[in-house]
C-alpha cells in the first residue's frame, strides 16, 4: 500500500498518472472511461493503472473497475507528520489544544458548536484586528476569509461575544475584546 509520502507524491508527479487518479476520482472506473476522460491512449493508461494498482494507490476490482484507495492519503498525511508536538500556538496548553483541534494548515477547519471551544477561537482569530482601527465590512470579511469561507457567522459570532464592535447596520467594525499582549 502507497502509504509513504514521498512514494504517493513521486506516483503522482507524472502527469499521466496524476490524470489517471483525477479521472477515478471524479467517477471513471473503466480502462474505457479513463481515457475518454484524461485524452490519454490506452498504452499509458493501462502503464498508469499497472503502476497505481502494484503502489496499492489503486485497486482492481474483478469487473475490471478501477477504484482509488483514499485511505493511502490518509495514512500518509499520518506517517508525514512531525513527531513532535511542538505548539505554534502562543497560548496557555488548554487553549492550545481547542486550537490545535480547530485550527489546521492555518486554516479553521470548523466552527466549534461549543461556546468555550468558540470563545478560545475567536479569541484567536480576533488577534487579526488591530485595536484602535475601524474596519469595513469588506476588509473584516477579507481578514476573516483566511481563516473560514463562512466570514459572516465568524463575523456574528466575534460581535455577539463582545469581541468586535460595529457600528450601524453593519458599517464600521473595530476589536472590542480578545486577549492582549502586554509589552
């Protein structure tokens, strides 16, 4: 099974293979299917299964359907972390977890149901607001947008938790709360 990183990108880097998994992934299963989707002849095709399907990238079921193992990405991704837990987030080791468990690639990856979870968050994506300055809606949604593509409950929620303040029917926005570093 294709569970190294190194072995999943390098099966990855021809292009011939890589459009050979795009086109099982969006649903072609068939030698036939694959190339009617990826353009490619048969020849490569079938060089390009012959690989996927020897690295346990892919697998081969009996009808001759072709289907791709996800779980390899998974286990990958697994086996390519860092073993060390070092914590780049600067806050105390409770909040560091609730980040840890929300926060990925610099990215949040879901909005915490909880509202101490989603208070430890939005005091962290608040950190994005300089205090003293006015915002417009646009330049919060844009400060936002990095982190969630859904700005207007993370815009609801820092308002309603008293992190930012606005100003008219959503005009100016400016941080109200959040933690502040101390110099």
């Amino acid at each position: 099974m294709a569970t190294d990183a190194v072995a999943l990108i390098g099966l990855l880097a021809a292009p011939g293979r890589l459009r050979v998994v795009a086109a099982i992934v969006l649903g072609a299963s068939t030698v036939d299917e694959i190339r009617s989707a990826t353009g490619l002849g048969v020849r490569e095709v079938g060089r390009a299964l012959a690989r996927l399907v020897d690295a346990g990238l892919v697998i081969r079921d009996e009808d001759g359907r072709h289907w791709l193992v996800e779980e390899s990405f998974r286990q990958a991704a697994i086996e390519a972390a860092p073993d060390d837990k070092t914590d780049v987030f600067d806050a105390p080791e409770d909040a560091s977890r609730v980040l840890r468990a929300f926060i990925r690639d610099a990215r949040l990856v879901s909005i915490p149901a909880t509202l101490t979870k989603r208070r430890i968050v939005l005091d962290y994506l608040v950190q994005d607001f300089e205090p003293g300055r006015r915002y417009t809606e646009r330049q919060a949604n844009a400060l936002l947008a990095r982190w969630h593509d859904d700005v207007a409950s993370l815009r609801r929620y820092l308002v309603d938790e008293g992190f930012l303040e606005r100003e008219g029917g959503g005009g100016d926005y400016w941080r109200a709360g959040g933690s502040y570093e101390v110099e």
